[in-house]
C-alpha cells in the first residue's frame, strides 16, 4: 500500500506544479518547442474529459466531475481490497496510475476555477468557461465555480504523417500529465491482463479435481 500511495502521491504533485507552471506562465494557445518536429508545450483548457473530450453544459461538466469522483472512490476501494490479497505488483501499479491522473483533473475541476482570475469568457453555445486572455493570475474569486474549472493540458505531439497527399498530426488532442497517467495504467492492465489476474500469493494452493492427474496439483509460486 505504501509504494501505491507514494506512485499517487508523486504524479499528482508532478502533474499540479506543471499544470500550475504553465498556467501562470503562458498566453493561452502559446506553445513553446522542446523536440523539434516531434513535441511542443501548448497551453490550452479542457472544459471537458481527456483529450479535448466533453460534455456540453453545465450539467454535462458536473456530471462528470462528479463521476470522476465516484470512480476515484471505487478504486481506491479496489486497490486496497487486492492489496490484501496480495495482488502482483503490476496490477497496483497500474491502478495507483489511474488513481493519480484521475484524482489530477479532479483537482482542476474543483479547484481552479476558485484560484485563478476571470480571464476567462463564459461560451454560451458550449455553456462552460473557454480560453484565456492574456497569462492567468491567482485570485479569489475566480473564473469558475466549485467543480466547474477547466482542466489544464500542454502536452502537444507534433509529428506529422503523410495521408492522402496531406500532412497530418499523429495524435493531435493536447493531452496533460494526468491524461498520460491514466492511459498507461490501462494500457498496463490491457497488455499484461493474463500476468496480473492470473497471479496467486505465494504458497496458495491450488484446488483441482480428484479425478486430474497428480502432476497439476501444485502451489502457485509467482
């Protein structure tokens, strides 16, 4: 449980101090180059789910703060539970990644709209906060209600691939740390689902039918 709440601990820090960093320092829409043809951070706001996804409205925004919470609460839950049952390292891993980057843009939602200025505007077809004018400054109140902040993404993949004659961007959605968290922790499960569900603690016995062959009556050692 330790080493869990330490992985959470780290990535959300990580993913708050850059978030904050490149709110406070960047115009909205400004980028700056780290990989040339490859990776650039761009500050935008996200109104909405991972990726650049939304709902629209202010219902569709604190329904999902709200969900995103109830998930947290259910795998925190989870994580504790399979911790007792001495689950592999990889699935606690995985888990306390997702956790992180969930709990990450939870903490935007619920809190940046309370600690950053009204620099923002109100789009009243979308019916959420939406861009930034100018860098943005800490100040109460803010631009956004509780639960109701945008959540702040920079990490923009630039590398362009040729399809029918045009250029086009790999990846284009400007995604954060907590996005990239939490797809890792799902890829992690994805790829390596047979290891870590098929894990036993060490010394548990394993209960097979008196009629199969004595050679499959073993103790799972892992």
């Amino acid at each position: 449980m330790k080493k869990a709440l330490i992985t959470i601990f780290l990535i959300l820090i990580a993913d708050q101090w850059l978030k904050v960093w490149v709110k406070l320092n960047f115009h909205y829409g400004e980028s700056k180059t780290l990989i040339p043809g490859w990776f650039d951070l761009q500050f935008v706001e996200n109104p909405g789910m991972a990726f650049g996804w939304m709902i629209p409205g202010d219902a569709g925004k604190l329904t999902l703060s709200i969900f995103r919470i109830l998930v947290v609460i259910f795998l925190a839950f989870y994580l504790r539970k399979i911790i007792k049952e001495g689950a592999h390292s990889g699935l606690v891993l995985s888990l306390a990644l997702i956790i992180a980057g969930a709990l990450g843009n939870i903490a935007d939602s619920a809190g940046y709209g309370l600690m950053f200025d009204k620099g923002s505007t109100y789009d009243q077809d979308v019916g959420d906060y939406t861009m930034y004018f100018g860098k943005a400054t800490l100040q109460s109140p803010g631009y956004a209600p509780f639960l109701m902040g945008n959540v702040v993404d920079m990490f923009h993949i630039t590398y362009e691939v040729t399809i029918n004659g045009k250029p086009r961007e790999i990846f284009p959605p400007v995604f954060n740390l907590a996005d990239s968290s939490i797809t890792t922790g799902i890829l992690l499960i994805l790829l390596f689902q047979r290891r870590f569900f098929g894990h036993h603690k060490q010394g548990e016995v394993i209960e097979v039918s008196p009629t199969e062959e004595p050679e499959k009556i073993e103790k799972a050692v892992v």
